[in-house]
C-alpha cells in the first residue's frame, strides 16, 4: 500500500475524481458498479462531481434502476449489473426482512401475499409507495409506520420490483446473460474503482461477509489502474459519496480531528469537500434536488 497521500491520490482517481471530463450517468455508474442512491438528490450531485448528469433521464429510459443491493441499501446499477448483483446480496436480506415485519405486525403468510400484490401491482405499470400501501392495505395486510417500505423491502428482495424514481417503482428490468462467475466480477470491478483496496473494504463496502470478499479479490485477478495525478483538484462531495463509502477505514482521507464531524455515527457520512483526495471541512445544501 502506498502511503497516505499516494493512497488518496489513487482512491480519487479510481472514483474518477481526478479529471474534469463531461460523462454520462450511465458511464459512471457502470464505472462505479453501485452508486448510493438512498436520497437521489445527493445521488445527482455524486454524479456531478465525477462529470456527469442526466439521472432522471436515465432512470426514465431504464438504461439505470435502483434498487436494495449492497448492504441492503438503494444504489443505481445499470440492467446488466442488476441481473447478477441481486442474487448475490439478495440471500443476506431475506432473514432481516423476516424478523423486521415480524416485529412491524406483519406474518409471513401476509408478507408473501404482499409481495404478490405487488408483483401485480408493478406489472401493469409505475406505482408509488402510497398506491402500492394501498393495494395491500385492501387486503387486511399491515402497512402503517414503517410497514409499507419493509413490504415494499421485501418484494424487491424477491426480485418482483426496482425503484425507477423517488417512491416511485415498477417491475425489475428484462433478464440479462448471466455471469459466469459473480464474486469475480464484483472483485474486479470493485477494485476497479476502489483500488488499492483490501478484503475488508469490500466486505464493509458490498456488506457480504469477509471470506466471500476474500474470495472475490481472489478470482478478480489483477486490475489495470491508471496512474493517478500528481495532485487531485479540490472537490465538494454529497453525503454518503463513493469516495469515502468504499473503504472500511476512512483515515487515509479524513484528518482525526475532522472524524467524528464526518461520521457522527448512526451510520450518517456526511457531505465534505477535499483537496488533493483529503477532506477539508463538511458541508450543507440548502437545497439539495
């Protein structure tokens, strides 16, 4: 590993930090493989500073959806990556879901009726949370609180609907060929945009356990890496980027006295702006569309 300095450097520009070029979103994403999507508007600035824009457009066209993947949390992934990626990570989820509903009221006989619902619901076209709460709603199924996003969890942990807006979903994007080998896909393109990284990065980044990540890095191979810049320009960064998402430990670009106002806990990463690959200070949006 290179020191500090080199470290953040080649992080940068493997994240595609390092050069102002104009890209698209679909570029991005299938460079990144996963770009967090738990709120579309940090997931549009994310994209902004690696060059690109045309996200609504893209999911409106189906050329990126979003969906419960790594961590079991939303990320925009093209079809393509979507076809292997849901599989992999899908198996993980299905136990929490099981105890959360438990815990919300919901009996798995009423979950799997509404996974069906839904399933049905999305066939026929976009529906948004409040249409997709009440289709279950009709049939006697849960869904106050926080019943209705765990149904609607849990039907795309069946792999019956992706997100392709804000609340808004609709049925999971046409079979693609399959690849022969997942966790070496996912090791090389991991690496591919991460790089110099270890196993646990990618356990903490994709949120399978350690050995498949081993395993993953294993099969990946080597990974031709560009040579980064002597000097990454300064940057402002949403909340939850990429840049920092993708490693265990952040040190290596979050200065010790900036630590805890980076990551308060909770699992909140705020919004930074960085020079030279090192975070500088946090940030707010006033509005953040």
């Amino acid at each position: 590993m290179p020191g500090r300095a080199g470290l953040r450097r080649a992080r940068a520009a493997a994240q595609l930090l390092g050069a102002r070029e104009e890209r698209t979103a679909v570029e991005v994403v299938e460079h990144l493989l996963a770009v967090n999507a738990q709120h579309l508007g940090a997931t549009r600035q994310m994209l902004a500073a690696r060059g690109a824009g045309g996200l609504d457009e893209a999911l409106a066209d189906g050329s990126l959806v979003i969906a419960w993947l790594l961590r079991g949390t939303l990320h925009v992934v093209r079809p393509a990556d979507y076809a292997w990626l849901h599989p992999l990570c899908a198996p993980r989820q299905r136990a929490g879901s099981r105890r959360r509903l438990g815990q919300l009221g919901v009996s798995e006989p009423q979950a799997a009726r509404a996974v069906e619902l839904i399933a049905e619901a999305v066939a026929r076209g976009p529906r948004t949370r409040a249409e997709l709460a009440e289709a279950c709603a009709a049939e006697g199924i849960p869904t106050a609180g926080q019943a209705t996003p765990h149904l609607i969890g849990r039907a795309a942990i069946e792999g019956v609907l992706v997100a392709v807006g804000e609340r808004v979903y609709g049925p999971p994007p046409a079979a693609a060929p399959p690849v022969s080998e997942p966790l070496s896909e996912l090791g090389w393109r991991y690496l591919r945009a991460h790089a110099p990284a270890e196993a646990a990065d990618l356990a903490a980044w994709s949120g399978l356990p350690l050995g498949q990540a081993r395993t993953a890095l294993a099969r990946a191979g080597s990974v031709d890496v560009a040579e980064p810049p002597a000097r990454i320009p300064p940057v402002r960064l949403p909340a939850f980027d990429e840049y920092l998402l993708g490693s265990k430990d952040r040190s290596f670009a979050v200065p010790d006295r900036l630590a805890k106002e980076v990551h308060p806990g909770g699992g909140m990463l705020r919004a930074v702006t960085t020079d030279d690959g090192l975070v500088t200070g946090t940030w707010k949006a006033s509005d953040e569309r």
